[in-house]
C-alpha cells in the first residue's frame, strides 16, 4: 500500500492588514484542504515550500509518520498552517496528531471524527521560522494508500501548488495467535494412547486476514501417554508469521483401587487412580466425570428401513443413526432416524421409540439447506456434508434467499474445516464447484431479495479459497473442472513456462449466454495464439509476474471463469440506478479471474499489463439501449470486506461493436460494466395529447347536456345518434386519461384495456350508424324510413362492441 504528501497552499485565513485571530485557524479553513477550493494560483516552481519524509519511505500499523515543512530559502516563514492525513479511497480524516508544542491545536473538521486528525497553529499572527517537524500518529490497522494534505498560508500570499511523492506501507506484526490451554487426561493401566480434541486457536491480525500454515497434530488425533506438544503456526498477507502452541499429557493410572478412597465414581463404576487424579471407568448404561449421568446404550432396532444402529447417549439427548438416506432420495445423507434417550439421577436411562425420517421427495430444500447449515463439519463428516450439498443445491429451482443464505455459511464452514486441517482435496474441490455453479442457477429474484446480505460474497470466495488452500499445500495438483455457470483450471508450471505468459480463455459460439462446456475453455502456453476476436472472454497473465516468485521454483496459477454476475451483488451498481432517469449499470461480460497462489500481484507496470478481453453480452431489455463501459474489478477491501466493483488500475485499451480489451496493473476478477438508458417518452407530447383529451371532454359534456335539455334539438333521428355518439366519445376519453398509466395492480390495468377497446368499439358503431342514417336520408329518399331504427342501431353499437 501507498501514501502520498500532498500540499495545498491556499489561503485558509482571510487576512487584512490591521486584523488579528488570537484562537488559530477558523472551521472555515478545513475547505482549503480540497483541491477545489478557489483562489488565485501560482505556478508550482515559485513556492518556496518544500515537504520531506524525515522517518523514512514506509510507514506501519501503530506506527509514526515524521513529516517535515520546510523552505528555500530557510528564513521563509509562514503566518499559518493547517494539516490533515486522508484515505486515498474514500477521502476519510486517519490517524492523529502529535502537538508540537502550545503552539499548535487541533481543528474539528468535518470527517475528522475524533477531532485528533487535524493540527492547526494557535494564533492568527504568528510567525514561524521553518524548518517545522510533525508526527503523524498511523491507526492500528492498515489503512490503506494516504495523501498528507497542507495549506498554508505565507505573508497573506496566496499559493497553490501539488507536491507528490509515494511510499510503500509495510506490515511487520505477526498474527496473534492463541492457543487453547494445556490439556491432561488420564488412561488406565495398560492402555497406551488415548484420543483428544481441542478447539482451534484464536487468531487475530492488523491486515484483517490470515491463513494456517502447519499444524503438527489435528483435533480427534491419538496420542501416547506422556507429553505432547502441539504447534500451530500462521501467517498474514505480507508473510509475517506468528507461532502458538500447548501440551496433551496423557498419564496412564498406577493401579486399580475401587472405589479410590472416597469413592468418587458411582453407579457401579470402576475407580482408578492417576497421578494427580482419578478416572471412573463407568459401567453400560451411565456416562460422566463420575459416571452420575444415565446413558443410553449402543442400540440396533430393525424396521422398515432397514438396521438402525443408535450409539450410546447420554439421557436428555436425541441420537442420530448411522445410516443416512441414500443419494437418490430428496433427504439424500441426512439420517435414516432419531432417538431420544430419557432418564435421570433416580431413573435408569431407556431409549424412546425411534423417528423415522421420510427421505422420499417432497422435502422442503430450503429448510433442509438451514438444516445442514447448523451441522458442526469436522473432517470426519465433511465429505458428506459436501455431497449433501451438492444433492440439495441441484435443486436450485426451490431455493429462495434463505437457501442461498444457507449454502454460503455451508461452503463456509466446509472451507475452514478443511483448510485448517491442511485436508484439501480435488474432490471436494469439485463439489464446492458445482455447488457454486447450481446457486447461478438460482432465479435472479432470489438474490434481489437478498438486499445487502453478504452471502453471495462468500460463495464467491469459497471456491477460489479452497483452491489456494489446495495449491499451496505440500500436494497441489493440476485442476480442471467445468460447470455450466463456472469452469476452473489450476496449474503448477515452470517459471521458464511463464516467460512469454500464459492465458486463459472461453471460446463460445453465439451470444455467450449458453451453458460452459469443456471444449470452449482453454489455457494458452503461447498467448499470442489466443483468438481475441473470437473469444466471449480471456485473460493474460504477463511474464512481468515472475518478478514476485520466488526464482526456481514453480509457480501456482489458478483461473476463474463465472458465466453470470449473479453472486458479484455491487453496491454502487445498485446505487447508480436511477428509474426516474431509466438509467442503470449492470455487468455486461462475463467474470474472469487469474490468481498467482500465495502472491499478492499489484502495482504491475502497464508496459506489461494483465489484459482481459471480453464479448458484450446483451443485458439490456428490449425498449433499453446501452451506451458507455467501463473496465472493472472485484475489490474485496470494499464493501467491509465483501467486495464490490472497483475500476482503479484499469483501462478500456480497445473497445469496438462486440468487444471491449481492458489492461490492468494487478490480478484479481475482472469484467465489463455497461450503462443502460431506458427509452425517454416525450414529455412534451404527453402533456399535449392529455390537454387535448381534456378540453374534448369538456366540449362532449357541453354538447350532450345542450342537446338532453333543450327538447327540440333531441326528438328527430340525426341528434338522437349524434348524442349516443357523444356519450361513447366521453367514455373512451374519461378512461384514457384516468387510466391510462395505472399499470398495477394487474386487475386494474385489464379493466382499463377492455373499457378503452369497448368505448372505441362503439365509437366506430355509432359513426357507422351515422354513416348509414345518411344513406337513408340523402341517397335513398324514398321508404328511408326503417322501423325501429334507432333500437337497431343501439343494439348492434352498443351490445355487439
């Protein structure tokens, strides 16, 4: 990470001669601290003010930064000064400030919120020789790049000028890691080892992350009498390691003396004596320290399932047999039965009658996904809690929101589990993949529910997590496993392999929208031989990466590719959307991600870049267009860690009418956001045509109320049609203009469509009844009169529409 010295000297004080503050700096001057703050300038090669890093080119979590103001020449001086430490990010006040001195203050600013971010001088007139020296207190955890913002103020001069330079943080504190406390156990006489389990240790780190690199033993391990020492070792991301570790004493007892002195074991148990303890050795049916607590015994009952075996139970406690539902079942890997043990200190324990589970399908998945969730994973079970999941999740048409909830904190728990047991397998592996690929196939409804729940990030780090756990152990392997919505290939190459780098590519024809499949998903030795015209998506890992390995050795590489954007739920894409404009931004591309294991890639020279190329798949709706792109990345330092889409290191280097290239200066997953307009009505037009249907019905109800009160104008034939003309008329403008927008609710906007088709319906009725009245009248003359007519004419205008 890096931070900057930036200088702005601006006028923070409005000074005039013949005034004084004697109270510092107002709040006022906190505005000269942004680059927009006005003023008049001067070119940067006539400020006097130079800004030196007097402790050194890094700075660390907890530690100082010593920054020095000073001037050629040395005899400048300066009647303010206001200072400020910011995250180049998003701007925010960090750290605090030593007070050299009663000359300086600190200044509430907005966004310093503990009012230590700030320093300021004291007195409006004062005068100050430079050099001047100040220390910068950092936080206790990484923040991030900074920029060291000045203004000042010299002789009511008025300066502006930007000073830059960059230095790297460092990271040099270990994880703090605890471990549990030491345990002894007692075995008896003869016996030779017994097994333990200990909850792992607590780790913490300043950086936020840490990983397990070797433990000497693992929970539910045997061990020989004697002492033991367990060791856990961790790192961080800038490899500072930190150790831990505690002691099993397993002490085998002297000799068998029941009931050992006062008799502590009960219910018939057997007492042995240890070094500095007792073990009760409990008779079938009891358990405990002292064997006070009622047990059920191992039990096997034969029912219509099959032989149920129960294990032995303490009483109060529900059993879960041996055998689960087979695959093929909705329930498949849950248990064939339960069994409650009852029972207590007065009463001898007894199983009740056993529950059989329904494995038949039916099941509700999304209770039995929450189900699974709450089910401890240790790495005995692991591998069915995998498959379980795997089953479940292939029914992705009935998982709601609470399912995906539920399969993330699942594929959490089996990647911890596994990963601290240093047990990764490219089985499991596979299944964590498909389990990724089903959740895309979840309706996108399902994850809008979601709103700001983070589950979706998790999914997306369980894969790409297991992966490095799998790549940097002592056995990684070459993986190559294609899903319909994820394909993954890891490779362990040569560095002479990377010289002229290696890509990564799907080749799919048609839109890209269609199913992955093995054929289309290639890795290219030779990347000048990757189609980029052709490709739906690609990534090109440059030789520039052999600068971060270790020379020798060989180099762990691991690509991503995600068919849909469904689990990179964006903040700022769900924030940028503007309904009253019709604007939104949505993920135009697939996903496509490269990771070097065990290395963090950044900073890269854009001489070699990392470059993605990407076809623009069509997520606009029919009455949208898009227009705009932008080249981006997941960056999971945002969004508190549960990433969002971030375009800093990245630039469109050619875009066309199918495909857009971006080059990056680091590796991470990349894609295409696109900005889609909705189609803008006219306005104008609207407000026309509504005015115009306005003044029609009033025109309407002013001829139809003439023509009912005054008599005469209604008793012959032509008014008589031309009234019920108008009455069809008003109809259809009445239910036009109040109608016409109410699009919801459903039943609603279906009355409104069969009243504006049966008003203009009869509309064109009563204009062809005219019409014939007309006939009759000036072409037929003779016999035009028609009996009945206008009864006719109401029927066939007003019934048959």
């Amino acid at each position: 990470m890096k931070f900057k010295l930036l200088s702005f000297l601006v006028p923070f004080l409005v000074l005039r001669s013949g005034t004084c503050r004697s109270t510092g700096a107002p709040s006022q001057a906190c505005s000269s601290l942004t680059p927009s703050h006005p003023g008049s300038s001067q070119p940067s090669n006539t400020s006097p003010y130079q800004l030196e890093l007097v402790s050194g080119n890094t700075y660390a979590a907890g530690g100082t930064v010593t920054v020095r103001l000073s001037a050629n020449p040395s005899t400048t001086t300066f009647k303010g000064v206001i200072m400020q430490a910011r995250q180049v990010l998003d701007g925010s006040v960090v750290g605090s400030w030593q007070l050299s001195g009663s000359d300086y203050q600190h200044l509430a600013c907005p966004g310093d919120t503990d009012g230590q971010g700030t320093i300021t001088h004291t007195d409006g007139q004062l005068v100050k020789t430079l050099p001047v020296t100040f220390t910068w207190n950092a936080p206790v955890q990484l923040v991030g790049d900074l920029e060291f913002q000045f203004s000042v103020v010299q002789e009511y001069v008025t300066y502006w000028t930007n000073m830059k330079s960059s230095i790297d943080s460092f990271d040099s504190t270990p994880p703090v890691v605890t471990c549990p406390a030491d345990v002894s156990s007692d075995v008896p006489n003869g016996t030779f080892s017994k097994q333990e389990s200990w909850t792992l240790p607590t780790v913490t780190d300043n950086s936020g992350s840490f990983f397990l690199v070797s433990s000497t033993y693992n929970p539910n391990d045997f061990f020989p009498v004697g002492e033991t020492t367990i060791m856990y070792t961790y790192r961080d991301a800038s490899n500072n390691i930190n150790t831990c570790s505690f002691t099993i004493t397993i002490v085998e007892v002297t000799s068998p003396t029941p009931p050992c002195l006062s008799n502590p074991c009960l219910n018939g148990a057997t007492c042995w004596t240890g070094t500095n303890s007792y073990f009760c050795q409990c008779a079938a049916g009891f358990t405990g320290t002292n064997c006070d607590q009622g047990a059920c015994v191992q039990s096997s009952v034969v029912t219509s399932s099959g032989n149920l075996t129960f294990p032995q139970t303490r009483s109060g406690q529900t059993a879960q047999t041996a055998e689960n539902c087979s695959s093929d079942t909705f329930r498949a890997g849950m248990p064939l039965a339960t069994r409650e043990c009852v029972g207590d200190l007065m009463t001898e324990a007894e199983w009740l009658e056993p529950v059989i589970t329904d494995c038949s399908e039916g099941g509700d998945v999304n209770n039995l996904l929450d189900g699974l969730a709450n089910v401890e994973v240790t790495p005995e079970n692991v591998d069915e809690i995998v498959k379980e999941t795997v089953s479940l999740s292939l029914n992705y048409s009935s998982i709601d929101e609470t399912g995906i909830q539920a399969i993330a904190e699942i594929l959490n728990n089996i990647v911890m589990v596994e990963t601290a047991s240093m047990n990764a397998s490219p089985e499991i592996a596979a299944d964590i993949i498909e389990v990724v690929s089903n959740v895309q196939e979840v309706d996108q409804e399902m994850f809008d529910n979601l709103g700001n729940d983070t589950s979706p990030s998790l999914i997306i780090q369980a894969p790409e997590t297991y992966i490095t756990a799998l790549q940097m152990s002592g056995n990684p392997a070459n993986i190559t496993e294609i899903q319909d919505n994820i394909a993954v290939m890891a490779v362990v190459i040569p560095q002479q392999s990377l010289q002229t780098g290696l890509g990564f590519a799907s080749i799919t024809q048609g839109s890209g929208l269609g199913s992955l499949k093995t054929e289309d998903i290639s890795i290219y030795y030779e990347p000048n031989s990757i189609p980029v015209a052709e490709v739906t998506s690609s990534i090109l890992v440059p030789a520039a990466v052999l600068d971060y390995v270790t020379p020798g050795e060989t180099v762990p590489i691991s690509f991503f590719l995600y068919q849909t954007s469904k689990l990179f739920r964006s903040p700022s894409l769900q924030e940028a959307e503007d309904p009253a404009k019709l604007f939104r931004r949505a993920v135009g591309s697939h996903v496509i991600a490269a990771t070097v294991e065990g290395v963090n890639i950044k900073n890269m020279s854009m001489d070699q870049p990392v470059v993605s190329a990407f076809l623009h798949l069509n997520v606009s709706d029919p009455d949208e267009m898009t227009n705009g792109s932008q080249c981006v990345f997941w960056d999971f330092s945002l969004n508190d860690g549960f990433g969002d889409w971030s375009s800093e290191g990245c630039s469109k280097a050619l875009v066309n009418n199918t495909r857009t290239v971006c080059h990056c200066n680091h590796l991470t997953s990349f894609a295409v956001i696109v900005d889609i307009y909705g189609n803008q009505e006219n306005v104008v037009l609207s407000i026309i045509s509504k005015i115009g249907c306005a003044v029609s019905v009033i025109a309407l109800v002013i001829t139809i109320i003439t023509y009912l009160y005054i008599k005469k104008l209604r008793n012959k034939r032509p008014q008589k049609i031309l009234i019920c003309f108008s009455f069809s008329l008003l109809g259809l403008y009445l239910v036009f203009l109040t109608g016409i927008e109410a699009t919801k609710p459903a039943v609603g906007c279906t009355i409104v469509a069969v009243l504006i088709h049966f008003f203009t319906l009869a509309s064109v009725a009563w204009m062809a009844v005219e019409a014939t009245n007309m006939y009759l009248l000036f072409v037929k003359v003779l016999n035009a009169n028609v009996s009945h007519f206008m009864l006719i004419a109401s029927v066939t205008a007003w019934v048959a529409s």
